[in-house]
C-alpha cells in the first residue's frame, strides 16, 4: 500500500462522514483522485463499511455485551473456517477473532439481558460438536470504542499532602 492511499484510509478510518474535498486538503492529493481511490476500494473490499460509534449507554439502550472465549477442535482439514462462518451467522454475534494463548477464538455478543445472552451460550455455542470448552466475561462498562472515548470523567484534583 503506499502512502496516499494510507493517508485516505486513516482519514475516513478517524472520521467517516469526512468529505473528498476535506480528505483532498488533509493529504494534498487532488479531490478527483480521493473520489476515484475511494471508490475503488469500496470496491475491492478495501473499504468493507463506514461506522459510527454510538454510546449505547446514554442513549438509554439496554443491551448487555459479553466476550466469550472458546477453546475448540477442529475437524481434519477444514481448520477453523467452517466453525467461524458458522458462528458469524448469528445475529447476536458481533465480532468473531481468532486467537494466540489459551483459547481459540473469542466472540463478541450482545442480547437484551444477561439471561439471554446465557441461553445464547448455553443453547447455540455450547452445543456445537467443536466447541469444547466456553467462558463467558460479561461487560460492565465500555470506556472506549473503537479508538473512541465514551466516558470522560472530569479529573478530580488531589489535595497535597504536607508533612
């Protein structure tokens, strides 16, 4: 990749309602080449969607999150492909990665309450053959989200101390 299209992807990464025209200022490549380069990687698949992030817990909504790790086996030549495109069809699926260490692969999901989420574990991950072992780390509090800080606490001074 070189550096004009780097410089575009980290501008519509920061910002994804950024304009061409503010994207052609920001990195000094003329705005025929930014419409152009974009379209092209929404194309290819380069640019797979454009986000917003949303901080669920002020605006009232009640879903509960939780992270799921899953220690597996895997069938004889298939690798891990054939269990994660079936584990990314779930709605309640939000992000499915692969991982070093201890376990597998670790699903990100949500539901309407801790209960559903449980039975979601319970009743659709546990029961498939290759999923040997699960833990389920349910979320408290979100701080940041995707490289956006969602509660900012004011910073409460420390009196000093003196001897």
């Amino acid at each position: 990749m070189d550096g004009k299209t780097r410089h575009i992807l980290e501008c519509l990464e920061a910002d994804a309602k950024i304009s061409h025209e503010k994207v052609a200022t920001l990195t000094g490549i003329p705005v025929e080449d930014v419409s152009r380069m974009v379209g092209e990687m929404e194309n290819n698949g380069v640019i797979r969607k454009y986000k917003t992030v949303i901080d669920w817990d002020l605006a009232g909504d009640e879903n509960v999150y939780a992270i799921i790790e899953l220690k597996v086996s895997l069938e004889r030549r298939l690798g891990y492909q054939a269990l994660v495109e079936r584990l990314y069809k779930f709605p309640e699926v939000r992000s499915v990665r692969l991982l070093s260490g201890q376990y597998d692969l670790s699903l990100t999901v949500s539901g309407r309450s801790m209960k559903e989420v449980a039975f979601f574990v319970a009743e659709k991950i546990s029961t498939l053959d290759q999923v040997q072992h699960t833990t389920t780390h349910f979320v408290l509090k979100t701080y940041k989200e995707d490289g956006v800080i969602l509660h900012e606490q004011d910073h409460v001074a420390r009196l000093p101390v003196t001897p």
